[in-house]
C-alpha cells in the first residue's frame, strides 16, 4: 500500500531483482512477490536483462538447467557474453565428480585448494554453517589459509564434541568431577549431583551415597546404571575414537539422547546428527584419543590466526549459499551435493525444494571461470544419493561435460 501511494496515479515505479535468486524464504521473500507485480501494475513492462558477464558459457548453461525445474519462476533464456572454452579435459568450466567416503571428497578438494595459484579467488560453498565449520578444521588442521565472510564457531566447541571428548577422555582415566558431570546423564542414568561430591571421582563412593539416602527401589535402578556406564567406560578405553564414537551413539545411548533432547525440532536434529556425523567421520583417522584432541587443540590455535587473516582477507574463500550472494570468483567449489544435504534436511513440499535448488543456482552462478561440483556415492552398506539437483547434468543426453 506504501508503494502504490508513492507511485501515485501515474504509477510512476521501477522495480529491478532476479526471482531465480530469492532464497530468503525464511525471512518472507518468495518469487511470487515479483510475479505479483505484473498483475498490480498490469500497464508495466517487462525488461530481460539476458547477458551474463561474469560466467563461461557452460557455466551459464549448467545452471540454466538446473534452475529450468523450477515450476514458480519467470522462463527466461540467459546467454554468456564469454565464450565457450575448447573441449578438454584440463580446462572444463564445469565438472561433477564422485568419491565413496567424504574423507576422500575432502583430500581431494584440500589437495585442490592447497596448490591454487590465486586462493583469494577460490571459493568453496556449503549448504549449511556446520559443514563449513567441519571443512574449515580441515584446512586450518593442513595449515591452508582461508577466510570466512560469516561468523563461525569452531566445531570442537559444539557440546556434542565436548561430550564426546568428556566421554573419552574420563574412559581414559581422566576423572575429574567436571568430565563427568557432563556425561553421567547423557543419556539419562538418574545421577543426582549431590552424590558425586569429590573432585576426582568414585563409583565406590556414589554407590555408597544412594545406600545411605535414597530409598531401596530407587537406589538399586541407579546402582544398575552405574554399573552399565562403568562398562560403557571400560570399553571406550579399549576402543580407537572412531569405534568408540561409534558405540556411544548407538550401544550407549548418545544418539537416542539427542532425539529426546532435540523433542520435535527437526531443524535442531538435523544439525545435531550433521554434527555427530562430521566428528565421527573425522575420528576415523586417529589411533588414539590422545592424537585426536591434540589435533583439535591445534585446529583452535589455528583458527585463531585466521581472525589475522579476516582482516586482511587473505586464504581460500569459506561461506555458505546465502551469504554468497552477489559475490563471484574465478574458481567455485560445492562439496557435498547429495540428497540431505543439499537440498538439505526432509523436503516436505515442492515449494520447500524450489527454494533449496534456487540457493544452489545462486551458489553455482558465482563461479566466473570454473565450477566444480561433488558429492559421495558411500558404501554397500551406508549408500549416498547425488542430489536430485544433479539430474539433467548427469543425464546421458548431457554434452556439457
């Protein structure tokens, strides 16, 4: 209604966007609002601006075909003011390439990124804040400098971590009274805090508390639980981390514990398991728990310098879709372009999915002279799916690639 007033009678407006690129759902914008123009100022015309400056040809038309699958968009055909590159294998604009574990998937683009000869003008993005935290330990852990946009937490001071190292870390006969009052009740044991009472602490002296002051059906259901979490430890100690991650999520409960906390947030789960998931992956590449939070501390020590180079803007470029918007790079890179991820979480309706493949346009459409797009195809037993965004590239009438 204010703009109506402001362009008055003559309906004197000018409205410039781009509704392939509204990916602020969350905060009300909807490609609908610029469709809706044309029907409240039925006068008006409509100017396409079709030539793209910033990226390649094939770059133009990979993302072209992606975002062609949204239904709730204005049609447009875009050209490139680039020419198209010689077809070969070295100079490709766009390529997609699969790898069976993450861990291979993140060698590979840190191996990438270690040897770029202009860093500041290599960016990699990420669906979400965690994975982007997750790659950043990785290249700080390698001594490969970066830059954030946003503001990150390092993925080491998330609660999960801290549980996992508290867990490990009593197992391994650490036994401060603060260690474990972070993980007697993850999951619930019935552990009260008055009955661990001694700095270094004793099962011994727990049990002879609940004998003392709590009534018999009620102390024997917490003496069973001690002496499960007891085994739980005993078994730890004896595991590398990945193993031992392994069976706290499910043998020990930590899993079950997150559902239970998360209650019917699906977005905070979602999260919480993108977490656990990275940790896990992660600790598989450590024999012991000693190597592996020595390895965190220096990620942090690292980290750390980053905030030098943040204000001088120097190292690869980490940031999520969103928060690259508007910006371009000579060389882009999309980890992890499956199914749950990105699109990210459950997908309950097409309007949820065209919004998520609009994020993905805009991540694509930064790169000026390469894009390089990968995603991981798992094991037998744990299969990953490239995500559907991928299909009219993969397809086999493709000549893209």
């Amino acid at each position: 209604e204010v703009v109506r007033l402001l362009a008055g009678d003559r309906e004197n407006l000018f409205a410039v966007g781009d509704d392939d690129q509204s990916i602020y759902g969350f905060r009300g914008s909807e490609p609908r609002l610029m469709q809706q123009f044309l029907k409240d100022y039925p006068g008006c015309r409509q100017v396409l601006l079709d030539t793209n400056y910033r990226s390649r040809a094939e770059i133009v038309e990979a993302s072209l075909q992606i975002i062609n699958e949204n239904k709730d968009r204005f049609p447009k055909r875009l050209t490139s003011a680039k020419k198209s590159v010689e077809k070969r294998t070295d100079s490709c604009p766009v390529t997609i390439k699969s790898f069976a574990e993450k861990e291979e998937e993140y060698s590979y683009l840190t191996e990438k990124l270690r040897n770029a000869p202009e860093p500041e003008q290599c960016a990699v993005l990420f669906r979400t804040n965690i994975q982007m935290q997750g790659f950043a330990s990785r290249l700080a852990r390698e001594e490969i400098p970066y830059f954030m946009k946003e503001k990150c937490s390092c993925v080491y001071d998330h609660f999960i971590a801290k549980d996992l190292n508290a867990y490990l870390q009593f197992a391994n006969g650490d036994l401060r009274r603060s260690l474990f009052l972070s993980i007697m009740n993850k999951p619930s044991r019935w552990i009260s805090r008055e009955a661990v009472t001694q700095e270094s602490v004793d099962f011994e002296a727990i049990r002879d508390y609940y004998r003392k002051y709590v009534p018999p059906d009620r102390c024997a259901r917490v003496l069973q639980e001690l002496k499960k979490l007891e085994s739980v430890l005993l078994r730890l100690k004896s595991y590398s981390p990945y193993l031992a991650i392994q069976f706290l999520r499910k043998g020990a409960g930590y899993e079950k514990y997150l559902w239970q906390r998360a209650g019917t947030d699906t977005r905070k789960l979602s999260e919480w398991m993108e977490t656990l998931e990275f940790l896990t992956m992660e600790a598989a590449g450590y024999q012991s728990y000693q190597q592996w939070l020595a390895m965190q501390q220096r990620v942090r020590e690292e980290m750390e310098k980053s905030a030098f180079q943040k204000q001088e803007g120097k190292g690869i470029r980490l940031m999520t879709g969103h928060a690259s918007k508007g910006l371009e790079f000579k060389s882009v890179f999309i980890p992890d372009v499956n199914e749950g991820t990105f699109p990210h979480g459950h997908m309950p309706d097409e309007q949820t999915v065209e919004e998520e493949r609009r994020i993905f346009y805009v991540a694509m459409t930064r790169a000026k002279e390469a894009l390089e797009l990968t995603y991981v195809t798992g094991t037998k037993e744990r299969p990953r799916l490239p995500s559907r965004f991928l299909n009219p590239l993969l397809s086999t009438k493709n000549n893209l690639f």
